[in-house]
C-alpha cells in the first residue's frame, strides 16, 4: 500500500503540473505575439528572471526548513509557494509589456523556491520502505509526464478556440486546486521531523516548462 501522504502529493502534483504545463508550449508564443515588444530577448529575459530569482531564494529557504523542528512548516511552505504560483499564473492576463513579464517571472520564481524544498522534504520523508523506485517513479511519471503531456496538448486547443486570457485563468483554477488538495495533508503531517524512509538521493525536474 502506498501511504496517504504520498497519495495525496502525487494527485495534488498532478493538478499542479497540469496547470504549468498547459501554458508552457505555448508561452513563447503569448510573449512575442500579445507583448508590447515582445521578442526573443524578452522571451529570455523571462526565462532568466525566473531562475535567476527561484536559485537565489531556494536554498536559504531549504536551509530554514531543515532547521525547523517537525513538518508543518514544510506544509505552510509547500501551501504558501503554491497558492504564490496559482496568483502569478492569473497576473499574465494582466501583463502589457516586458517589465510586466519579468514581475511575475519573478515572483513565480519566489514562490516555487519556497514549495520545491517543502515538497521535496514531506515526500522523501513519506516514501514507503521497499518502494523507493516505484513510488518516486510513480510521481515521475504520473505528475509530472502525464500531467504535462495531457495539459500541454489541451492548452494548445484553449489558446486556438478561446485565447490566453482563458488559457491562464484556467490555469491559475487548476494549481489552486492543487494547493487545496495539500490541505488533507495536514492531519497526517509528524509533528516532528521523523528521519528519511530512503538513503539515496533522487533527482527529477518540477519546474515549469517554459
């Protein structure tokens, strides 16, 4: 049996990584076709603001967390970073210009550098024993590459028939959804830091594919 923590994660994952993915195909697109100015420099200025900003924060944030006794403060982080992501999805329908682009780049990048070490840290430590592979895997291939696969071909049909504006409210429905999700996790969360189920390290991308 896989554990609820991990059953949970992996469905809230799922709705998250479906959000990200249904807009990041076509993200490009919206920046040189709907942006004043919008080229391929601003196209990697988006992109850069948004690492740029995420790798700065992140381990500073991680280095808290692992500093903080138990997991709730995994969990408000993880809700927080998510909730974050879902705001800066809605505020491109807003966005006229590169300045715009690179606000929310910005702050999408901040809000994934505080979910990403939570999630990583409530999920290595709820992995079942023996189950290592399968249940990393699982998520790998379920949330991340089904999610991404099914969202991104769905996004390029919303974009054709009704827009970005539809693309991205939809989107910003369905990673709030994902971070609602993360509320059953609270009643099965340690109280305090209970050691890692697995000894080796694991490696796999959740970042937004744009």
């Amino acid at each position: 049996m896989i554990s609820k923590i991990v059953k949970i994660m992996i469905l809230s994952d799922f709705a998250f990584n479906s959000a990200l993915g249904s807009f990041g195909p076509v993200f490009a697109i919206f920046l040189t076709d709907k942006i004043k100015g919008g080229n391929a420099e601003v196209v990697g200025f988006a992109v850069a603001a948004y690492w740029v900003t995420k790798s700065i924060i992140q381990l500073p944030i991680a280095r808290f967390l692992d500093r903080t006794d138990g997991e709730k403060d995994d969990f408000y982080a993880l809700l927080i970073g998510y909730l974050m992501a879902s705001i800066s999805v809605v505020l491109f329908v807003f966005a006229k210009i590169p300045l715009h682009i690179y606000l929310i780049q910005a702050l999408f990048g901040i809000a994934m550098a505080i979910a990403v070490p939570a999630w990583y840290g409530i999920f290595t430590r709820h992995v079942d024993s023996g189950k290592t592979s399968f249940e990393w895997s699982l998520e790998s291939v379920f949330s991340v590459g089904v999610a991404t696969a099914a969202s991104g071909a769905v996004g390029g049909i919303v974009v054709t028939k009704f827009g970005f504006n539809v693309l991205f409210i939809g989107a910003s429905a369905l990673s709030f959804l994902g971070a609602l999700l993360l509320i059953f996790l609270y009643p099965h969360l340690a109280p305090k830091k209970t050691p890692s189920k697995i000894t080796m390290a694991h490696v796999k991308s959740r970042e937004p594919q744009h």
